[in-house]
C-alpha cells in the first residue's frame, strides 16, 4: 500500500514523524506537507503565487517534502507530481488538538483529507487531544489500528474518515465511537486591548464547546473519553430542500439594467 501522510502544522512536527513511523508498518509512506504551519487555514488553495518545494532529510534519509503552501495544497501537489505512485490512502495528522465540531470546518488538517477525497482517494484525518506534552507515538499507534482496520473492510461507505482522540484513550482507551460531528456554535468570543500606538486589537478565544446531551456528537463522546470516528462527505447541497426550490417561481421581467 502507497500512503501519502501530510499534515497542518508543518513538515517537523512530532505528531508527523510519529504517524511516519506506524504508517511504515502498513506500507510506503510518501510525506509531503507545509514548511510552516498552516492551522486554522482550512481549504486555503494557492493559485497567485508560485508552491515552493524543497527536499527535507532526515540524516541521510530522504524525510519528503516540504512545501510553502497549505495542506490541501500539499494534497494537490503531491498526488499530481511528486508521489511515485498514485496513493492508495491519504493520511493527514497527527494534529496537536481536536478537530471535532464545528472546528472541522475550519481544519487545515481535516482539509487535507477532504483534498484526499476529491481524487477518490481513501483519506483519514488525525487529531490528539492538547497537551503540551502530547504523547503522539501512543496516539500514533491506536491511530495506525484505526486507519488499519477502516482499510480492511472492502466496501466502506465513506471515503472520507475523521478520527479525534482525547488525552484519556491514551491512558485507558475506552473504544471507538462512530459519532456524527457536532454543529453547536462555540468559541465566538474575543478579548479587546489596546497595542502600544493605542490601536483595539481584538484576540480571539479558545473556548471550551458545549455539551449537548441531547444527542451523542464527537463532542460529547470526546468528554466522555471515547476515541471518535465520523464519516464526513465534501457535498454542501442541502438536497432536501432541492425538490422544494425547484417548484419556486423566479421573475426577472422587470429587472432593470
């Protein structure tokens, strides 16, 4: 199996090297991601200025590809040039931080993947809980297991996976739950201060989401220290509002010029 690993927060990161190292059990392993960076940016594409690539080495092993765009673009580049071979799987992660929520639509990380999906590609994206000493080589593993047993199965329905897990699974992982992702608003407030020349700056928070106990969510079922998994699909079409619209009349006689 050719898998093709990327990422949001930059070539270096540790949780990078870690996905490397476990994706080096399931086959070949082609890392293409940014040189800095790049979260929050979501499906950023770059199209007015030139993708810079340069060759990173780890001693004197090729490492891959560090490319001065974001993650989707990484995606792009490297399943059109740079892999030997067209992948067979698109991994994306490990991102230090949850994406689950409405943080999905957001993600750079989760974008990646959804650059995976465009091509037909399997494609997963891989998120750890915060922690500023994340253990990633033990989220790597149960993210390996994960990924492993979804490309087992010989007709997934999806083909666009989102795997979160919380600092809690790492130490006594309770399963997996397959959970749709969560759409409550949250982290909408920001801290105004002054700058040295006397300018408001706003800084935006990093609020905790809410919990609805309504239904289970990758939010809730995060809390509750299961490892999450949701199938996501790119298609925006509210398609059951479509057949109503359709019967709508629009007039544009008298629209003026």
């Amino acid at each position: 199996m050719h898998i093709l690993l990327t990422n949001d927060d930059g070539i270096y990161a540790p949780g990078l090297a870690a996905m490397e190292r476990e994706l080096r059990k399931l086959g070949e392993v082609t890392v293409v991601a940014p040189a800095t960076e790049q979260s929050g940016v979501g499906h950023l594409i770059t199209f007015l200025t030139p993708l810079v690539c340069l060759e990173v080495f780890d001693g004197e092993r090729r490492r891959g590809w560090a490319v001065e765009g974001s993650p989707a673009d990484c995606v792009k580049l490297a399943v059109s040039e740079l892999c030997p071979t067209r992948p067979d799987l698109v991994v994306s992660g490990i991102n230090r931080g949850l994406n689950a929520g409405i943080n999905v639509l957001y993600s750079g990380t989760v974008a990646a993947a959804i650059e995976g999906a465009f091509f037909g590609i399997p494609s997963v994206a891989v998120s750890l809980d915060y922690d500023e000493h994340a253990n990633f080589d033990d989220a790597a593993i149960l993210a390996r297991a994960i990924i492993e047993q979804i490309t087992a199965h010989p007709s997934p329905p999806a083909r666009l996976f989102n795997v979160n897990i919380p600092r809690v699974a790492l130490q006594e992982p309770r399963g997996v739950r397959v959970v749709p992702m969560g759409v409550a608003r949250y982290g909408e407030h920001f801290i105004r201060r002054k700058d040295p020349q006397g300018r408001t700056y706003f800084w935006a928070t990093v609020d905790p989401p809410p919990r609805d106990d309504h239904q289970e969510t990758d939010l809730s079922a995060l809390k509750d220290g299961y490892i999450t998994l949701t199938p996501l699909h790119y298609d925006l079409t509210l398609r059951s509002a479509l057949d109503t619209m359709k019967e709508w009349s629009f007039d544009l006689t008298e629209v003026t010029r």
